[in-house]
C-alpha cells in the first residue's frame, strides 16, 4: 500500500470522526430535548450530559478564539500530503456550502455556535441530568 493512499485512509478515518462529533452535538440535543417530551430515563445520564456540554463547549470555545477545529487541520495535512485537494475555513462551513450551496459570513457561525452552545446550557435547566 502507497504512502499517499495511507494518508487518504487516515484523512477518511479523521472525516468520518469529524462527522461523527457533530451528529452527536447536534442529535444529542434534540434527543435530549424529545426525551424529556417522551419520558426518555436515559437523557438524564450525567455523564453522557457532560460529555455533551464539553463538545459543544469546545466548538463554541474554538469559534470565539478563531480556532479551526485540530480534525480539520489534521484532515487536510493528510490529504495535502497524499496530493488530494484540500479547503480552507471550518469544516462546517465547507460542507455547508458543498452540500447546501450556503455561504455565510465566519461571525454568522461563531454566533450559530453560540446560541446552539446556550441552547445545550438551557437543556440543564429543562431536562436536569441525575448522577
């Protein structure tokens, strides 16, 4: 196996965690907030809820500082090393724009990140997690 298919491989595996993260930042609130509607026991796991506030916490914390998230960099060093096309700007707003056709400008995300990390705060007090 080439070098340069490795790298495609790992950039792959990098992407696919990537989108990961954010079916489960964006999921995990509307199941948090469906459970609470539906009687859901398990949207009060403490520890799933912390993990929650953490990753959104850290997108929010990323967009304030004008950090482009370390999966995306890592991403596009390998694909750039395994001679493959690479973007530039933040992964959600590339695939935005690819699979949306939707451009906006970096404020509009820092305070999309931002009211979806309030939304994620609001969730404690609505559907309280239990230790």
């Amino acid at each position: 196996m080439s070098a340069e298919l490795l790298y495609l491989i790992a950039a792959d595996a990098i992407l696919l965690i990537h989108v990961l993260f954010v079916v489960f930042v964006v999921l995990g609130l509307l199941l948090i907030f469906a459970g609470k509607l539906l009687a859901w026991r398990w949207v009060h796991n403490f520890s799933f809820r912390l993990t929650h506030l953490v990753a959104i916490g850290v997108v929010v914390l990323q967009s304030w500082l004008g950090a482009i998230c370390p999966l995306t960099v890592w991403e596009m060093n390998l694909r750039e090393k395994a001679g493959d096309s690479v973007y530039e700007g933040s992964f959600i707003a590339h695939w935005l724009q690819t699979l949306l056709y939707y451009r906006a400008a970096e404020w509009v995300f820092v305070l999309l990140y931002t009211l979806f990390g309030a939304l994620v705060i609001a969730s404690w007090y609505w559907v309280r997690p239990r230790r």
